[in-house]
C-alpha cells in the first residue's frame, strides 16, 4: 500500500485540502524528463529554469512563477499525442470545461478569488462567457492539455505500481475550497446566499489544541438539494477518484454524521453549532452506484455515538493512529489487540514526526513505550514503535515515509494544523530510497504476515 496526499491544484497556503477542484490535478508533479524524452520539451526548455536551490524544501513561488510557463511549451507539439489527447478531452468534459475555464479567468483577474470578479463572470452569463472562451481558446486548451499531462504520467505510475502489486490509497477532503471551480460551476449545492456569498462555514470546535476551534472556511453542502437527486454529484466525485486511485480514504467521515456549522461572519470557530450530516443515506447511494469500492473512513477527532454508528454500518474501516493511543494513555489495545477493520498508523501528516514525538513524552509515557516496544540498548525508536505497529491486528498498516527515515520535526513534519505558512514543503532526496529501508520494510511485513 502507498497512500498520497490529496494531488489536486493547490492554493493560498498550499495545502493539498484546498484544492481549486475535486476533480483536477496539481501540475507542479508532472516530470519534465518524460515529456523531454516523448518529444514534447527540449532540454533548454527546462534545465536552467528556477524552481528553487533547496533539494528538501518545495518552493511553491517560484513553481507557480515558473513551471507552467514550460508547461504551456509542451502544448505546441500537442500533435504527437492528439488521439489520447481528443479521448481525454471527451471521457472528462463534465469537469475539465468548468475548471479550464476557471482558471484562465482567474489569471486574467489577477489571480484573485472569483467572488471579486465582474458580475457578468461571476455570476456565469452566458453570453459573457462565450465570448470569454472565443477570445481565450489557445489559454484555455493550454490548461486542458496540463491537465491531460498530468493524467498520461500518473496512468503509467499507477500501471507501475500495479505490475509491483502496489495499491495507492487516495485521499479524498470532505469539502471544497469556496475559491475553486466546483463551488463557482455550482453554487445551488452549497450554502450560499443570493450574492453568492457563503451563509455558513466548516470547521471544528475549540478543543485543548485549539481553543478558538479551527475556522476552515470551506462551504457548507445544501445536503437537502445533494439529497434530492441521489446525491449524484457525490456519486461522480467517487467514480473519478476510483480512477485514480485503488482505494478511498475519505477525510473528516465525521462531517457526514454531523457537521459543524459556523456563521461564515464569524472570525473564530466558537459560535458554531453541530448539524446532523447526510449519514448512511449518502453511503447507501454511494454504495449502489459504485459497488464494492474500497474504502477507508478517517474517524479522527471527536467522534460521537452517531458516527460510531455510521462507521459501523458502513463497514469500511477506521483510523488508528499510535501517537493519540499512548499520548491518551489507552496503552492496553496494544496488549489486548485492535478491531481487525482498521488501517493503523503511527502518525499522519498533520503528527510529529516519531522521534520528535518520543522525544517530547513525558517519562512513564516512554518507559511504556519502551517496554511495550522492547527497546533495546541500540534502538531506534522510529523503528521500534513501527515494527510494534505491524504486529498490532488491523488489516493494513500505513507508515509516514519520514518516520521511515528516523526525521525529526524540523526535518520532515509535513503540517502543524491550524498554522499557514511553512507547511507541506517536505521533500525526499534521491539518496533517500536507500536499501536497508527496502530490507526492513520486506522484513517487517513478512514477519508480521502482511504481504497480502
């Protein structure tokens, strides 16, 4: 199993969870030396390009700035892949016009989010947007052929992983960015007033990690007008990510039994009131339109009876993180064995790193950690505690690749939650692939029998 990070275009603050579409994908992966190698883009296209002078951190800036422009070379010699191109533009033209569209007005507005654009773009006149389209065709393909790109390299990485009988795990956010083609191509499926303008948010409520709670800003779903057509929209969003991916992991599962709802005027998450969800009503027409997809349902955070519940009757697997399970001291799971429906972890994007995570526990938590991992005098902790992990019940086991490496917090952490800037900038060297982690992981996971 590899899971990735959600791969769709990134925003303000550059986080993977606030993409400008559900269905889109983020250019800055697409690799320069397979189009090099197809004919597509010269050396001297890319080689002296700036994308930054730092191996391990992603500079997002000078992405933005820079790799599109190369990208939009590529378009020139489009010809050399014209019939996979056409077949693409025809199977994903229920997204791919919107998002397209959106993102070539967006660069003519500067950039800037479209509920400040001119009402006649706005607002989707339609009159207004075909002349749009007629005077921007050459931008607009521009971006539909990235887009195609981006989807021809990821088809050959996913068929490489298949023929290495590897799965990849999706991650699928709950909400979508206000500022993304989805909420603009579609505002009656969100809580939105008649100007457009949200009447309420998402977020979570103050907790002892936040105590104003966490203010995402992302609208709230009209769930009675998803309801009314058998949430179809949602039946779409699955299909297209079963595309991509082998298994679902659907973020914030928790929405769907309840949401917390907050005043979109409010500048904290302290007035917002719980709403119950969509529940099994979504899953069962899920469920109908698309059997026996894989499924992972991330139960993190407060979860109530309702959710237990829904998770129970939707019978996909939950979250069990190794770091919460020792910090809460509910250290006798480890001894007494975890429900087998479940995919545990020692930590996830938003965690510390293990050895920064070690480092800070108090002592009795690490002289349990200690014994119940049977340290030794040599030990490393970061691969104690995952081989521990990989003796524990549930079904599958996922591990953070930097804790993998034995990373600390200023090395690898990928995200602080609740904090903007400086996240999501970690990057693997080359060196880092190195042949003694190969040899561990093929250890662990036969000793413990998890080879499938």
């Amino acid at each position: 199993l590899w899971q990735v990070l959600p791969i769709g275009p990134t925003s303000y603050g550059d986080s993977p969870y606030q993409n400008a579409s559900v269905y889109a994908y983020n250019p800055y992966f697409i690799d320069f030396d397979l189009l090099e190698e197809e004919g597509l883009l010269k050396k001297k296209d890319y080689e002296k390009v700036d994308f930054g002078d730092n191996p391990l951190i992603v500079d997002y800036a000078k992405l933005f700035l820079n790799k599109m422009k190369v990208l939009k070379k590529a378009f020139i010699n489009k010809k050399k892949l014209l019939n996979e191109y056409n077949a693409f533009l025809l199977e994903n033209s229920y997204w791919l016009d919107d998002f397209s569209l959106f993102s070539v007005i967006k660069s003519h507005n500067s950039d800037k989010a479209w509920n400040t654009w001119e009402d006649k773009y706005r607002l989707r006149d339609k009159e207004a947007l075909k002349l749009f389209k007629t005077k921007n065709n050459k931008e607009i393909n521009e971006i539909k052929f990235i887009q195609f790109l981006f989807r021809r390299q990821w088809d050959m990485l996913k068929a490489y992983a298949k023929s290495s009988n590897v799965e990849i795990i999706g991650d699928m956010p709950i909400y979508v960015a206000y500022d993304s083609a989805d909420t603009w191509a579609n505002p009656e499926l969100f809580e939105l007033d008649k100007n457009l303008k949200p009447i309420n948010v998402a977020g979570c409520p103050p907790d002892k990690f936040a105590l104003d709670g966490q203010l995402w800003g992302n609208p709230i779903y009209n769930w009675e007008k998803m309801k009314n057509d058998n949430y179809s929209w949602w039946v779409k969003r699955l299909n297209a990510s079963l595309l991509m991916y082998d298994i679902v992991r659907i973020d914030h599962f928790r929405g769907f039994s309840g949401y917390y709802s907050i005043p979109f005027v409010d500048t904290t998450a302290r007035n917002g009131v719980w709403i119950p969800g969509p529940g099994m009503a979504l899953f069962e027409e899920l469920n109908k339109a698309v059997p026996n997809a894989k499924i992972i349902a991330e139960n993190l955070g407060f979860i109530d009876e309702e959710t237990e519940k829904l998770l129970e009757d939707s019978g996909y697997p939950g979250m069990i993180i190794a770091q919460f399970e020792i910090a809460n001291k509910v250290v006798e799971p480890f001894k007494e064995g975890f429900p087998v429906n479940n995919v545990i972890y020692t930590g996830t994007h938003d965690n510390q790193t293990i050895n920064s995570w070690f480092e800070d526990l108090t002592l009795s938590e690490r002289e349990y950690v200690e014994k119940e991992c049977m340290f030794d005098i040599n030990y490393r902790p970061n691969l104690k505690l995952i081989e521990r992990v990989f003796h524990t019940a549930p079904k599958w086991a996922v591990i953070p690749w930097q804790d993998y490496l034995g990373l600390k917090d200023c090395e690898g952490r990928m995200n602080i939650p609740s904090t903007l800037g400086g996240n999501w900038t970690y990057r693997s060297k080359k060196t880092d692939f190195r042949p003694d982690i190969s040899k561990f992981m093929r250890k662990i996971t036969a000793e413990s029998d998890r080879q499938g």
